[in-house]
C-alpha cells in the first residue's frame, strides 16, 4: 500500500547517548536530536503534555532553525494513526531448498534445473538466469539385479558430480552454477537429501556522487525442479508437470538486510528536500549542497521507529475537494545502542508499546513440481 505521508527523517549521530534534559530547540547541537513539549521545553516523559515535538539541531543554521516534526499525540483523542519499529539486521537470510525423495528408475535419463531471481539477474536474463544439468542413463544404476529404482544417495552423487563441472563453452564470464548456489549432500543411504543454498548477492560500488541515488535493495530467490529427461527448450513448468521424480522443499527463504548505513544514507537523500529550508536539490558539485546534513556512520546498523499521524489541528480535517496527507517522522538510531533505550523509552511513555513491523520468519513450503 502507498504511503504519501509528508515525512521527516532523524538521523542520529552515533555519539548520542541520551536525550537532553534541559534547554529548549535552539540549544541543540548540530545532529543532537531532543523531544519537547508544546513549550518547547525537553521532556523525556511527553505522555503529560497536549502535544510534542522531535527536534534535531542543524550544523547549518543560516535562515533557519532546528529541524523538527509536526505536532504529535499519542493515545486517546491523539492524532497518531500508526507507530512501529523496523529493529536493524544486518544480515540477511539466503534462501535454502530442499531436495529429497528421489523416484528414479535404472537408465532413467533425469535433470535438475534452477531459475534464479533479483533485481540485478532478471536487468540481465528474461524471466531469471536458468541453468540445468542432466544426468546421462548410465550414470544410474542400481547394481541389483532385478531392481526397480536407484538409491538416493547414488541420484544426488551424480547431480554434485555434474554440477561442479565448468560451464559450457569457452568464454570465462559463462556463468557456471556454484556463481550463484551452494551443493551440498546431507545424510547417508535413502536419508540423503540434496541442499541447495543461494549465495550472498555481489555488493557494487556505489558513486561517491552525493546526487546520484544508488542504493538498491536486492535478494535473490530461486526455483528448482528436478524431473525425467533431457533438457530442452520447451517451458519445463508446463511439459515436465507429471514428470517430476523428486520432492523439493523450501526450508528458508531469503529476505533483505534492514538498517544498513547504506541504506539510512539513501533515506537522508531521498527526503532532503522535504526538511531543509532553502536550497533543496542535492547538486554533484558538493559546495552547492550546503543544506545537505548526514549523520550516518559508515558500517552502522540502524533500528528506526516510524510515527504516522494527521494534522493535530482537527480544524485542518474538514472535508473538502482534496484527499488529506498524513504526515512521518522516522527515527533512525544505532541498534543496541544507550539513545536506542532512551528515545524507546520516551517513545513509549506517550504512545504504548510499540510492535516490530520486521519479524524474521523462516518458512517451509513444498512442492513436487
């Protein structure tokens, strides 16, 4: 869902430990960021006044004061729509499938085929990079005479075998499976399971040109099939359906990495224009961007806390030929850090508990196809 909120990004430095105890918004320092009620006075326990503020001390303060959100009122007969906390993960999760279950007859002709997807792959390959390995008939066998199927464990031994050859032809940028994917046998004997692991996505140099916006969110996630036959052109999901001989599930899913400085950085740009006062476009030549402020530390991770709310004026609600903007404020603070615990309790004090918005779930599907 769309969110056309006016918002207003607090970046805070690294250095901040608490929030202040006294004074009022001017006598905050460049980046210190500070609540205060309808007085504009410090208050760490906001529950008590009829509204308040965020504020962050700018380090350029020519023809205009400290940075600051609207009027905000937790509770009832407040004007806070929503509040949440998307908590800093550095790491993401790879996606992991699972194949086991094997159903192959002697001299059965079989192939494995993955299709791959991000952001940077599906710029490259139509419908995602698609690889495939077929194993020839006579790499299965069962040794037993009569026999009706070959051994897992034998199946998933010539699938590694064939997956760790180069890739085809003699250009060395072709793309061979273990670019992308980690092979792996678990188990012994008909226990044996095949697991295939996505590996971390390449990171790309970003410009250090402060008007480019660079950073990209990307993940990979990936199908597998494994099914009898060689493979061909035709679409594998619709010829090969009935044909699969394998069970394939997927045990963890990827997902993206939260709070990176990377991606703090990339917010402080996208919502310049919305906070500063004058000279709002953000220009190569860095002497042109004096209102442009980052308080990010490189290889920080951030957890952020997200207030929407309307127009505290209820006068400003009346109906009209308009639709009427809500109004952000995002928090970005170093996770696990002192000003993490102090801003949260603060936070809470006026507008209860605050829920995660980011649970990292690890999920199970399976599919025989």
């Amino acid at each position: 869902m769309a969110d056309f909120s006016l918002t207003t990004l607090f970046v805070a430095p690294v250095g901040q430990t608490a929030l202040p105890s006294a004074g009022s918004t001017q006598d905050l320092t460049a980046g210190q960021i500070g609540i205060f009620d309808n007085t504009y006075t410090t208050d760490a326990t906001p529950s008590g006044a009829p509204y308040w503020y965020i504020a962050q001390g700018r380090e350029n303060t020519y023809l205009q004061g400290s940075k600051r959100s609207d009027k905000i009122k937790g509770g009832a007969g407040g004007n806070v729509i929503e509040w949440y906390k998307v908590q800093g993960n550095p790491v993401a999760a790879n996606q992991i499938t699972v194949v086991s279950a094997f159903d192959v007859k002697p001299q059965e002709e079989i192939s494995l085929t993955i299709r791959a997807h991000s952001s940077y792959i599906d710029t490259l390959y139509f419908n995602g990079l698609t690889r495939s390995i077929t194993l020839p008939a006579e790499c299965l066998t069962c040794g037993g005479d009569p026999c009706t199927s070959v051994a897992d464990e034998t199946v998933i031994d010539g699938i590694l075998a064939e997956l760790a050859k180069a890739a085809p032809g003699t250009n060395p940028d072709n793309i061979s499976f273990d670019k992308f994917f980690r092979f792996e046998k678990v188990g012994a004997g008909e226990a044996s399971t095949l697991v295939v692991e996505g590996k971390p996505l390449t990171s790309y140099g970003e410009p250090c040109d402060v008007a480019a916006f660079p950073h990209e969110y990307d993940r990979m996630w990936f199908d597998v099939f494994v099914y009898k036959g060689a493979d061909t052109t035709a679409d594998f999901l619709a010829s090969d359906a009935c044909e699969s001989v394998a069970t394939v599930t997927t045990t963890q899913e990827s997902n993206y990495p939260s709070g990176t400085s990377e991606e703090i950085a990339q917010l402080e740009k996208n919502f310049h224009s919305y906070q500063a006062g004058y000279l709002k476009h953000l220009h190569t030549k860095v002497g042109y961007n004096q209102n442009f402020e980052s308080y990010v530390t490189d290889g920080t991770n951030y957890s952020s806390y997200y207030i929407r709310f309307t127009d505290f004026d209820k006068s400003m609600h009346l109906m009209g030929d308009y639709v009427p903007m809500a109004n952000s404020v995002i928090i970005a603070v170093e996770s696990g850090s002192a000003f993490e615990t102090a801003l949260e309790a603060a936070l809470v004090d006026d507008l209860g508990a605050v829920s995660a918005d980011n649970t990292l779930a690890t999920t199970t599907t399976t599919t025989t196809v």
